[in-house]
C-alpha cells in the first residue's frame, strides 16, 4: 500500500533552499510570516507533515511529538532550513494482532467496522485552508495551503488512486513546493497528482502545498483559488464531489507606483542659451531644448500595464520634433504621452524599481531675453493616471521649478578686454556677485571664441572677495560643439 508516503521531494521550479524562502528583494513586503514544517514520522513511511509559525515554535520533542497509539517519540531531529523530523517507533506489547506496513502521511486507522459489512456509501471527504486562515497574501509573500483527507469507514481508497491539484490559471503562481513526504507527478504548469495509493478505511491524511505569486505580474486584489479533487483508480472524481472536493482562495495585494519629475541631468538652473554679439538678441541656432526626465517609481510590486502623463507646460513652450515622433501631443498647454507595458517585471523588478519617460520642450518662446538673463522659473507639473493588470487605476502627482538662462558670453567680465574684437581671447573671470541668488553655488560659464583651430591656452580662474565668497566643491568642465 502507498500513500503520501515516498519521500521524494516532488516540485517546480527551482530547486529546494529552504521552506521559507521570502525573496522580497528591493520590494517591500509588509506582515510576510515565517514558518516551521515538522515532519512526523512512523515506521512503513506513515508521514504527517504540520505547520508551525515560526514565532511559535519551540525546538523540544516534549512539546512537538504527537500522541500516536501504538508508538512513541524518540528523536526530533533537524533535516533542512526550517524543516524537523520526528521519529516514532512501535511500542512493544503482548498479543497485538499483526497488522499491513502502513504507507499513508497522517494516516491514524481508527476503523472497528467489520470489513465485509457492504458499502452504501462513499465516505471520503477532502478539506482544505490556509494556514493561520489568513486570505490576504502581498504579492511575492509565500503562502501555505493545507488539506486533509478523511476516509471513513466502510469506504477506502484502491491502488491507483490519487489527488489532482489544480492550481490557478487567472495569475503566474511560482515556487510550487509540496510536503517532503509526497509522491507528486507534474501533469503541466498548473496540475499536480498526489498519488494516494491503497487507503484503508478508517484513516486520514494531510499535506501542504507552499506557492508565492510573481511580482509585478500579479493583478492587485485579484483573488486566485487552488482546487484539490479526489480521483479513483480509474480517473473518475469520487462522488459525491462537494464532499471530495476541497478550494482554498486567497486575495493578492500589491501599492502603487508615483512620479517624480526632474531635469534629465537632475540640475534645477539650465542655460539653454546664449546671446549674439553684443548680447542684445539670442543666437537662435544654438537654442537647446529642455529635456524632462518623468520617473515612475513602483517599489510595491505593482502590475503596471499602462502609464498616462498630462504634464502641464508653460504658455509659450511646445513639443520639440523629438517628443512629437515619440508619441507625445499637445493640447493648449497639456502634453499627452501614454506607455502601454505588456509586461512590467522586466521593467521594474530591478535596480531600484524605476522606470523613466523622457518629454523634451523648445521654451523659446516662453520668455524674454531680459527675463532669461536673468533666469526665470518655470514650474512642469506631471499628473499621471498608472493602469494596473487588474484594470484598477491609481493617480500621482510630481512637479519640479527649474530656472532656464541665457547666458552672454560677450559680456565685459571685468578682465578689461573687448570680448568680440576680432583676434582676441578675453581673459575670464567668474564674479559671484553675478550668481548670488544661485543657492546650489552653480556658475555657468562661456568662453568665446573657442573654434576647432584656436590653440585656447586661457586659465579658468576661481576667486573670492570679501564680499562674494566662493566655495568651490567640484568642478566640471563641459565644452559645447556649437
């Protein structure tokens, strides 16, 4: 006779490091419980596997070992990560009648029925819940499920017999593990048979199944339903099935992501472009556009499946050439982008669960060039509506000041010199009197007349006063082609 009594570990996926294994990542998971299997174990491979949270467990075979008629306890031994093994043996007595080498996990013979008595009946029952009766898992959070099979008497089990397991098919379910003690065949990616083997009536079996649903891929407040169902040896389902039939369902929970909204180098004063000679009009061939950098960050393993910004643009600025080809529009002073994602664990299951959209503007005509001498401020508020696999939709907003300048390179600095007399290299100077409302002590510098034959042997100079004290952290020098 064999029941849930081979020893071969049966599961998909990857291999066996532990029972539990929580791989959360860079993700946040809140309320992941930890759990102890103890595995009971009698001579003929009678196995009863039994969950124990973790903050429960005490590591003594006093307070672990179970009271089995027949056999006592004598070793609790540690098998694995989280995983104990207790040993019973027979105890000796006088005229007990010889019984069949038991082979079923869990299984207590309990029947005084005559075994000729007919059968009327069907009198096997499958229940099943998960452990701790918790329903609401976060998503990536490992999840146990047990069940318990009883066969009543005069009812049995015949060779041949086995559990199919059904696993849900509406999520992408993940590290399937079941008890150690199972024979389990794989029929495909979401079917299992336990296979049961001869149960005599009057006995009872249990065992676990351990599963976790994939991030990001896993629909927020979908609910999924693992079905176990009782099969005879000739592949019929035991009837009646309401009773041989056993579902357990748990409600998958998973945050949502936000935006940030930043300068694409992550500098808040830009100088996007520079005066003709004498500084009184702007080089119009050399304006450069202002490129926003849209961040989504999605650190509570959010489905995502689609983004859709509405950034709100300042009068004057509008889409450059690039952003139209991407797949922006404008209305008025709302740019449009949407990103539809088929699948977001490649996209956000990695570094730090971010993923970036680029909007790039031409802000000419936004201001003036007195205005952009002096710097002006502009504020891009980006409201975002995310669309998770579920269809549940969830809003954010991010916004960012940045300050555009145009900077005259032509200006008499104070060295003396003529800066646009022909044959001249102007000596520079950088005054912080010209940067005192630049709190990020940022100095924009241009020296003219730099071209691919000039021999530019020019010093940059850092100087201070009493009155406009420098402090120079870090210097980086970047040398425009225009």
């Amino acid at each position: 006779m064999m029941f849930l009594g081979n020893t071969n570990l049966a599961h998909a996926g990857e291999s066996d490091s532990g029972f539990n294994r929580t791989e959360t990542g860079d993700s946040t998971v809140a309320n992941t419980q930890e759990f102890v299997m103890v595995t009971h174990e009698k001579p003929g491979g009678v196995v009863e596997d039994v969950v124990i949270l973790k903050s429960k467990f005490s590591e003594s075979l006093d307070q672990l070992k179970k009271d089995y008629p027949g056999f006592t306890a004598t070793r609790l031994q540690l098998v694995g990560t989280n995983k104990y093994k207790i040993t019973y043996t027979p105890v000796t007595t006088t005229n007990q009648p010889s019984s069949t080498t038991e082979s079923v996990t869990n299984i207590e013979n309990s029947n005084n029925t005559n075994s000729t008595q007919p059968i009327t009946e069907n009198r096997v029952s499958l229940q099943g819940h998960l452990v701790e009766k918790q329903t609401e898992y976060n998503v990536g959070e490992q999840i146990i499920s047990t069940f318990r099979l009883d066969v009543s008497a005069p009812s049995k089990l015949e060779e041949g017999s086995y559990i199919l397991v059904n696993l849900p098919a509406n999520e992408p379910i993940t590290d399937v593990q079941f008890g150690t003690a199972l024979r389990v065949e794989k029929v495909n990616d979401t079917q299992y048979k336990i296979h049961t083997g001869e149960v005599p009536s009057g006995s009872y079996a249990s065992f676990n199944i351990s599963y976790k649903f994939d991030k990001y891929r896993t629909g927020r407040n979908s609910q999924t339903t693992i079905t176990a169902q009782v099969v005879d040896k000739t592949g019929a389902a035991i009837t009646p099935t309401t009773s041989t039939t056993a579902r357990v369902t748990n409600t998958n929970k998973s945050g949502y992501a936000n935006i940030s909204v930043d300068s694409e180098s992550g500098a808040r004063d830009l100088a996007l472009f520079s005066t003709n000679a004498p500084g009184d009009t702007i080089d119009e061939s050399k304006n450069k556009e202002l490129v926003l950098k849209l961040t989504t960050f999605n650190k509570e393993t959010s489905a995502v499946n689609k983004i859709v910004h509405e950034v709100t643009l300042p009068t004057g600025a509008v889409l450059s050439q690039a952003s139209i080809t991407a797949g922006w529009t404008q209305d008025g002073n709302i740019a449009r982008y949407t990103r539809n994602i088929s699948d977001a664990k490649p996209v956000f299951d990695q570094g730090n669960n971010t993923s970036d959209d680029t909007l790039r503007i031409n802000i000419r005509q936004a201001g003036t060039l007195e205005e952009f001498l002096k710097g002006k401020e502009f504020t891009f508020t980006d409201n975002v509506t995310y669309t998770d696999k579920s269809g549940e939709t969830n809003t954010s907003q991010g916004s960012s000041s940045l300050v555009v300048k145009a900077v005259n390179p032509y200006k008499d600095n104070g060295g003396g010199a003529t800066p646009n007399a022909a044959g001249k290299q102007p000596p520079l100077v950088i005054n912080n009197f010209t940067n005192e409302q630049n709190h990020e002590n940022r100095v924009n510098i241009a020296i003219p007349g730099i071209t691919p034959e000039t021999d530019d042997k020019r010093i940059i100079v850092f100087w201070r006063s009493v009155d406009t004290p420098t402090k120079v952290k870090e210097v980086e020098l970047t040398i425009d082609s225009d």
